[in-house]
C-alpha cells in the first residue's frame, strides 16, 4: 500500500510539473495581457512535433531537441502574436476565445494533414528508459528526469518572476498596466518577451510530455480543458498558484486513474468544483 501511494504521488508529480510548463505561459498572458489564449495548448503540441520529428526523422538526441522544441514554437508564437494577436488585445474575450479555438483546430488539421492522424512512436534514450530499484518501489528514470529538469525550469521561472527587474515589471503591469507605461516602461515589447518566454515553456512542456502521454493531432484538444483549470484554480496571474495547482491536479488525476479508472476524467472536474467553491478566485487569488 505504501509502495502504491509512493508511486501516486511520484508520477502525480512528475505530471503535474508537465501541467505547470504547458499552463505557465498562459497564467502570464491571461494576467498580464488580458488575453485568453487558448491555443496556448496548440502551441505544447507544436513542441511535442518539432521533438518527434528531429529524433524520428533526423536521429537528434532526445535532449538536444528540448532547446530547439521550446525556441521553435517560441518563434511561431511570436511571429501570431505580432500579426495577429496583438490585433485582438482589446477587444472582448468572447473574439479572443473564438480566435484561439478557430487556431486549435486549424492545428489539428494541420498537424492531421502532415503527420498522420496515429500516434507518433517515440524512442527515449537507454538512460532514460528503465526504472531505479529502491526496496519495494521502482523510481522510473523518465519520470525523475521531468521532476528534476522541469523542477529547475519551474524555479528559474518563479525566481525570475519574484526577484528580477524584469518579474517586477510584469507584476507591475499586472497590477495596472497604465501606470507602468507612464513610469516610462515599454509594456508593448514588455508583452512580447513574456508571450515568448511563456510559448518556449509550453513547446518545452509539450516535448517533455510526449513520452508520458502520447502525441496525437488531438494532444492540443485533450490538454485544452487541463491548462484552463490550472490557470483558473491557480488564481488570476499567480505563478505560485498554477505550480500548486498543476501538482494537485496532477497527483489527483493519477490517483484516480490508479484506483478508479471507469470515472474517467470526472474526479478532475469535481476537483474543480470544489476548489472553486471554496475559492472562487484561485488558490492564490488576491484578496
């Protein structure tokens, strides 16, 4: 019983830290730019193709496609939100969020169209492929990789979201984005290299998780519900609060399919629920 409980909260964990770099880019642009960018998901499948398809069809090893993963949808995203998103800054959210779904699907059938519509065979490295034995329980190597690698990326981020100049500017803007601009701060271009950072953090997220997961041209659709209840039970903009939720949602959503798997994802759901009715603002709402 312990050994299954160990196992729970080690792979509930590891999903979780997937969870937070798939949502963290979207807590920052939905705080800090008002913006409801649900094709943030979009942008974790682009990650989780540019990484197949390098190991695939390239022979890259698996590490090195991380970088070029996450720089590669950071670029993509970019080059949307100059042409296209930026258009759309302030205007209702119902034009952002029909936007952003038209961009989802446009990416299924895209990534249908170019890839096929099975899942793509992945092959992780011999290090990263079998389990360390500890007494009774077996600590999977991929598994402790995504905790400690993505656990590093997470703090980087928090770190330079708390104790930097540029965080400071951020949660300046977050706060009131007219008063940062009259202090002399560009906010426009302070918009573009948070909209970058966060979109290298979902295609970094969408590449990790292809192991874990799968990645299929429905990958940005399964995931879509799961990065908004991050954000959403997080709280508005708070980093802090999408890790907390990304490790809660992640521990329960293995737990739940560990012990009762004909529920399907309705323990999620009723989570949300509750978190909301106790918190209707998020773990780390304001006050």
């Amino acid at each position: 019983m312990i050994g299954n409980l160990l196992y729970i909260i080690f792979s509930g964990v590891a999903y979780g830290v997937l969870l937070f770099l798939m949502s963290a880019g979207l807590a920052v642009t939905q705080g800090l730019m008002r913006f409801a960018n649900l094709a943030h998901a979009a942008f974790a499948m682009l990650g989780g193709y540019v990484a197949v398809t390098l190991m695939n069809s390239w022979g890259w090893p698996f590490l090195l496609t991380l970088p070029v993963a996450a720089l590669a949808t950071a670029i993509f995203a970019g080059i949307l939100e100059r042409l296209l998103f930026r258009r759309f800054y302030n205007v209702s959210q119902l034009y952002q969020i029909m936007l952003t779904v038209g961009i989802v699907s446009m990416s299924v059938a895209s990534v249908t169209f170019i890839w096929g519509s099975v899942n793509q065979p992945v092959r992780m490295p011999d290090y990263l492929s079998s389990s360390i034995p500890i007494g009774n329980f077996d600590i999977d190597k991929y598994r402790l990789f995504l905790i400690l690698a993505g656990g590093l990326v997470v703090w980087a981020l928090i770190y330079g979201i708390d104790s930097t100049s540029f965080g400071a500017k951020v949660r300046a803007a977050v706060d009131n984005r007219r008063v940062t601009a009259s202090c002399g701060i560009n906010v426009d271009r302070l918009f573009m290299l948070a909209f970058f950072i966060g979109s290298a953090l979902a295609g970094l997220g969408g590449a990790l998780s292809v192991n874990l997961v799968g990645l299929s041209p429905t990958f940005a659709l399964d995931f879509l519900a799961y990065v908004l209840i991050v954000v959403t039970l997080g709280g508005h903009g708070s980093m802090k609060g999408a890790l907390a939720a990304a490790l809660l949602l992640g521990v329960v959503d293995v737990a739940g399919k560990y012990y009762i798997p004909q529920t399907g994802p309705f323990i999620i759901y009723a989570l949300t629920v509750i978190v909301l009715f106790w918190r209707p603002h998020g773990l780390f709402a304001k006050a």
